[in-house]
C-alpha cells in the first residue's frame, strides 16, 4: 500500500505491471480520489473474497462475468480497474468500456455501445511483448438504475458476446437486477469499510500531501463518512482546500463539509418530542433549526438513532413511531415540505408517547368513519 | 437615482462581509486554491446567499463579473415547444432560476450548461480561469428528473465549466448532487450581528436612531436580515425613528392570518370561496407555497384545540406532499383548507354534544 502511495504521487512508472497509464501533466489538480485509487487489487482493503477471487483470475488470465454490489465508496469501481490494470497493462484503457447504465436514455444506445466494441479485435500480446488475455470488459455502472426491460435486453447481449467480453455489472441495491441476470455472474458484496481501514487509508494521505489534522478530529471524520471511503477523501480535500497550507483543519470543517447536525439540536428536538410540550414551542425550535440551515435529513437520521436506542420505549410504539419518522423524512425529499413535515412528527410522537394506545386505537376508528361532508349552516 | 439601502451597501468582495467571515476567509482560500469545487449554496431566505456568490465571483474573475447584462435565452425541448428564460450574465457567469421553466427545468439546464461549456473564453485576459460559472437559483425547486440530468452534465462538463448551487433546503435535492458538490452553509445572522449591521448603515446615513429600535427591529425579522435593512430605510423614509413605534408586517404575513382568521371563523361554502380568492392573490403576488402552506398552518394550528393539532397537520402534510407531486399548487391547498374545515367543523359538534 505504501508503494502505490508513493506512485501515486509521484506519478512514476514502477516495475510493477500496474504502470499508471494515466496522463502526468495533471496530477496536480487529479482529485485525490482518483489519484489514491488502489493501482492493484491488492490496495483494495478489506473486500476480501473479491479480492482473492480476481487474484486468481489474474493468474489465470480469464474472468467470469462479474456483479458487485454494495454502499458507494466501498471499491467497487476501483477493484475492477485495478483488476483490468493488471491483465492488460498498458492496454487497459482499450479494453475497457465504462458506461453509466443511467446516463444514456434507453438501452438501444448501450447496446449499440457494447457491440461495437466487442466488435473490435483484442490481441492476446501487449506491446512490450507480453502475454495478456484476449479479452474484454464491459463495465456497467449503476446497473440498478436500469429498468427491468433494458436489463433482460442486456442479457441476451451478453450471451451473444461471451467469446470475446465479459462483462462487470457495478450497483448499490442486488435485489434490483432480475434473476436471469444475477445468475450468470459471479456475485460479490462490498461491505462498508470499517473505519480502522479508512482511517488508516486517510492518515497515509495526510502525510503525503501535508494534511495538518488532529487524530480525534480526522476520527470524527472517518465516523461522519459511514465507512464510504469516497465521501471520506472527498471530505478531507475539501478541507485542506478550506484551510489553505499550513493551517490545523478544525471540527467545525469537518461538520461542515459533511453536513452534520450537531447533536446538542437533535437532543433537544428529542426532548421536545417526548414531553407533551406546546405547540408553540415546537413552532419556534423548528423556525429556529431552519434558520440554522442544518439539513433536515440528517435530523431525521440522528432521531431514527435515539429512537433505536431509547430502551424506555415500548417496541409497538417504537415501530409507530419509526413509520411516521419514515413517512416525514420520505415526504420531505418530494418538496418542499421541511416544516409542515417535521411538525407533523414532532406532534405524532409526542401522541404516542403521551396518549393511551387504546383512545389512540378509538380516534382512528372515529376518523376512518368520517366523510369529507361539510354540514353547510 | 438612489439605491436602496439593501443594494447600496451590500458587501461586494469576501473580505468586507460583516458575519461568517472565518467561512469568508476560507472560500478565498478556496479560490486561491485554484482547484475550484462545484458548490452547493444553502441557507433561509434572507440570509446572504446571493451576496456571497457574487462575493466569490468576484474573488474568481476580478470586477469584469460586475458588469451583468440580463438576457433571454431561448431553449427547444423535444417536443418542438419553445420556452424562453431569463438569465443575468456577466462575460464569466451566468445565473438562472430554472424553475421558471417549470416541467421544462430540465431541458434549460441540459442545453444551457452544454452551451457555455462549449462556448470557448472570448476576452482572454491574463490569470484568465479555464471554467465559467453556471448560479443555478432554487435548485430545492429542480423536479427530480432535473436533478439526474444535472448529475451527469456536471461530470461531462466539468474541465470548463462550474456550477454554484444556491437552495433554500437540502432535503429535496438528491444524495448525488449534494455528493458532487461542497455544501456551503449560510445560516441566518444572529440578532447581535444584524443589530451591528444596521447601526453601521445608520451612521454612515447619518441617521441617528436609538439602539432600542435597532434591537427591536432585529428581533422582529425572524433572521431575515435583508427585511431588517428595507423596515430599517422605510423608518428612516417616514421619519418615524421613535424607540416604541410599530414596526411594520409583510402585507402577505397579515393577509396570511386574515385568511386563517376566516376558516376557523366560519366553515361554509361562501367562506371557501373567499379563501380561494385569497390563496389565489398570494400565488399572483409570488409568494412561495411553502410559505403560504407553512404561515397558513403555524396560523390555524395555534386556533385549533390540542387535541385536534395531530390530524390536522396529518393532513397538511398529505396535501402539501401531493401539491409537490401536482403543478396546480392552488388545488391541494383549497383541498386542505376544505378539509380543514370539516375536521374543525366535527369537533365543535363533538364538543357540543357533550353539554
Ligand atoms: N476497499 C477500498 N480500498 C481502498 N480504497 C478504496 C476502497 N473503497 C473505496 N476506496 C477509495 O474510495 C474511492 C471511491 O471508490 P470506488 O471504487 O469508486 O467506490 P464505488 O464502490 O462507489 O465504486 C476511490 O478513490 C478509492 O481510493
Ligand atoms: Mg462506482
């Protein structure tokens, strides 16, 4: 790891076959998302069972068609790369198709993509002389924004073109892609990184670009991302780029380029919520947090936090509760609804906490029965 | 011509903003940086989101951004319809709301920003950057589609061309356009600064006006320090500079509670029909939805009995949630109030029944 470190900055060939055939000019403005990509799978922390799998495949110089899926920021994209960097060298940028499933309109255009490129020859010798497999890679990214019909499209593509492409299908969500598909490629799941990975993976970076950071503070970091190694180096550019050279990045940019509501607010939301307290109250801490501008999602994330851990709380009210957490934080990604959605279940928790499940169980029975009739007076 | 005090004595370069100056300090560092981000603007309305964009400009590219030209452009959609927008351009920037095309949003953002990225540098100046920058206004108002297709141009374009996104709320925007940008939080200023900030204008208007009032107007604009400047000259205009004068209401926010006195007062067909005429005037005179349905319910929630509070924002809920699914804001809204109505209307019958 500490080699590809050095190479990465450095931008020099080194003897191993990972030779970066990236350009050099730019390596200074490359985010370093890009330039700390792992050049081998074995920079790849953590993924283990993909990555022993592709180190035989290396060896053997053959692929099976592959399925990743998993959180973003967890290797996906960088496990393949690195795997195509090391069976084809130099090579393989030409051997390689990247297409976002989503960002063409319809499969028709996908199609025509992947034909025409599995048309072309591929050689089985690269240029310095060396063997390479004859072969080549279609990568699909986000293959679960695909709709059912382009992926069974996709299928019979892939059958038609197994001589000469395999293919490597790249999602968040598994359950996405039809069976037919799933079924003909090995499959593999990323997991979140724990954070002593990225963390470590961070600290290495610091180092080499001069990232001045206190370790707690490069801890909060780490923790805020959620183990999505992508959002963790994004993160920390943005806060060295803040900073400027020579300065100790500070917790407030850590929370703010991550976003974070600090807990002292959701704490006192939580409290509200709990207590029968008045609505104006209410009114006037939902004002206030909007003035704030913290965003309201995350709210909603750290409260589903408390409600998991409160142990005080009935498991069936925990549930109703959960439901309209999930109902307010849904409604408030359609609109513009932060407000009236929020509000809605600081007043709902509050019933449930505060009113007996029985007259609860009355009053819904009363409202199903009532009709939207104005008795006109 | 005299400018009003807002636009006279707005800040125009990052080291002379009054408050978030270390946020200030680090968006030149930023800049200076060279290797400039696409970012993401957030904050309530009010606050200084607008001036700190074109604070950055201006740190970007130097006083040539200051010469704005307002322009219509002219987008086809697929479908062969023509719709024009308008835009404010400089020779390094364009800004444009595109919500003003509504469910057209996302061929203008598609085509405008294909455009400017294809469209070379003209003036080449020394120190000249390689990208222009795209203001996009009220991207929480982008409909989802929108958003996906803003996604992918900003990665094909991004060698010269960035995007400043400005909203009012992050909620509505997707995870990976927040992921693709740096989020840039402008909360409201807190009393103590906008009390700061007007008394500094004051002086150099030589307007003497106590500190009582400065404290009172601050108080009284909910954070929205832009409303404090414009209560602050009106005073100043009516020569009425008295510590315990009245400070004036937005029209709409009394108008607002007209209409809720309205609804709990009577439910009947006629008064629905007066509610509409008044939900109507609000939507012509630009107000947002959001704060139609927001004053309307904060409004009839402080009328209604305790124990009615939660169904009726259930339902507020469900209607503002359909009317952004909807474009016919007006409809949900008369849906809500009808149903309010109703639900008001039962538990005044439930109450009298009890006697
Ligand atoms: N398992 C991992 N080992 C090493 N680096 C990783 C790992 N996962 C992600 N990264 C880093 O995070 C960034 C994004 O990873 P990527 O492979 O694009 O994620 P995704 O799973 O979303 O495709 C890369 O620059 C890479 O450096
Ligand atoms: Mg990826």
């Amino acid at each position: 790891m500490q080699a590809f470190l050095k190479m990465g900055k450095l931008g020099e060939p080194s003897a191993s076959p990972s030779t970066s055939g990236a350009p050099k000019k730019k390596t200074k403005n490359l985010p370093w998302v890009e330039k700390y990509r792992p050049k081998t799978v074995e920079d790849v922390v953590e993924q283990r069972e993909a990555v022993s799998v592709l180190q035989q495949c290396i060896l053997g110089a053959d692929l099976p068609n592959l399925l990743f899926y998993g959180p973003p920021g967890t290797g996906k994209t960088s496990t393949i790369l690195a795997a195509a960097r090391q069976l084809f060298g130099d090579l393989y940028k030409e051997r390689i198709l990247e297409l976002n499933a989503s960002d063409e309109r319809g499969i028709q255009v996908i199609r025509e993509k992947i034909k025409t490129f599995s048309q072309l020859t591929a050689n089985s010798s690269r240029a310095d002389g060396k063997l390479c497999p004859a072969l080549k890679i279609v990568i699909l990214d986000e293959a679960d924004a695909m709709t059912h019909a382009a992926q069974a499209a996709l299928r019979r593509t892939m059958e038609k073109e197994t001589k000469t492409t395999r293919f490597c299908l790249l999602c968040n969500y598994v359950s996405r892609i039809i069976e037919p598909l799933t079924s003909r490629c090995t499959k593999f799941r990323f997991k979140p990184l724990n954070q002593s990975f990225v963390l470590e993976r961070l600290q290495e970076i610091c180092q080499v670009e001069d990232v001045l950071i206190n370790d707690d503070i490069l801890n909060v970091l780490v923790k805020e991302s959620g183990g999505d190694m992508r959002r963790a180096i994004t993160a920390l550019q943005s806060c060295a780029n803040l900073k400027g050279k020579g300065s100790h990045i500070t917790l407030e940019n850590v929370y703010e380029v991550l976003t974070v509501v600090p807990s002292k607010w959701v704490n006192s939301f939580w409290d509200l919520c709990k207590k029968p307290s008045d609505i104006k109250e209410i009114i006037q801490f939902i004002d206030d947090l909007e003035q704030q501008a913290y965003p309201i999602q995350k709210v909603y994330e750290h409260l589903n936090d408390f409600l998991m851990d409160s142990e005080n709380i009935d498991d069936r009210l925990k549930s109703e509760i959960g439901e309209k957490l999930a109902e307010s934080s849904f409604r408030s990604s359609c609109g513009r609804g932060d407000f009236t959605n929020l509000l809605d279940f600081a007043v709902h928790t509050q019933e449930i906490l505060t009113e007996p499940l029985e007259r609860r169980r009355m009053q819904a029975l009363e409202n199903a029965k009532f009709t939207t009739i104005l008795g006109l007076s | 011509m005299s400018l009003l005090w807002v636009d006279k004595y707005r800040p125009k370069d990052l080291s002379t903003l009054d408050y978030h100056t270390q946020q200030a300090q680090e968006l030149k560092n930023l800049v200076e940086h060279g290797d400039f981000p696409h970012l993401l603007v957030y904050g309530p309305s009010g606050a200084g989101k607008k001036t700190r964009i074109m604070c950055i400009l201006k740190e970007l590219f130097g006083t040539g951004v200051e010469r704005l030209k307002s322009e219509n452009i002219t987008v086809t959609t697929p479908s062969n319809k023509k719709v024009e927008i308008m835009t404010i351009n400089s020779n390094y920037h364009i800004e444009i709301n595109p919500s003003d095309a509504g469910i057209y949003d996302r061929v203008v953002v598609m085509d405008l920003i294909k455009k400017i990225a294809q469209s070379q540098q003209i003036a080449i100046t020394n120190n000249q950057r390689e990208f222009k920058v795209v203001v996009l206004t009220e991207v929480d108002n982008l409909t989802k589609d929108a958003q996906h297709a803003l996604r992918r141009t900003m990665e094909k374009y991004s060698r010269n061309c960035r995007l400043i996104l400005c909203a009012t709320s992050l909620s509505p925007i997707i995870p990976a356009i927040q992921s693709r940008c740096l989020p840039i939080r402008v909360p409201a200023p807190t009393i103590e600064e906008i009390s700061t900030i007007i008394s500094k204008i004051c002086k150099k208007e030589d307007t003497a006006i106590p500190a009582t009032l400065i404290e009172k107007i601050s108080k009284s604009v909910n954070g929205n320090l832009r409303r404090a400047i414009l209560i602050c000259e009106a005073c100043k205009v009516e020569n009425n500079l008295q510590p315990n004068r009245e400070l004036p209401e937005p029209d709409w926010k009394v108008f607002i509670k007209q209409t809720a006195t309205i609804i709990t007062h009577r439910q009947s067909i006629e008064n629905i029909m007066v509610v509409r005429e008044h939900l109507y005037e609000l939507l012509a005179s630009g107000i947002p939805p959001e704060i139609i349905f927001k004053e309307l319910i904060t409004a009839l929630v402080l009328k209604c009995d305790k124990q009615i509070i939660p169904q009726v924002l259930q339902e507020a809920s469900t209607y503002e949630y359909r009317m952004w699914q909807g474009n016919k804001h007006i409809v949900h809204m008369e849906a809500f109030v009808v149903k309010f109505m109703c639900l008001y209307q039962r538990h005044l019958k439930d109450l009298l029944k009890d006697f």
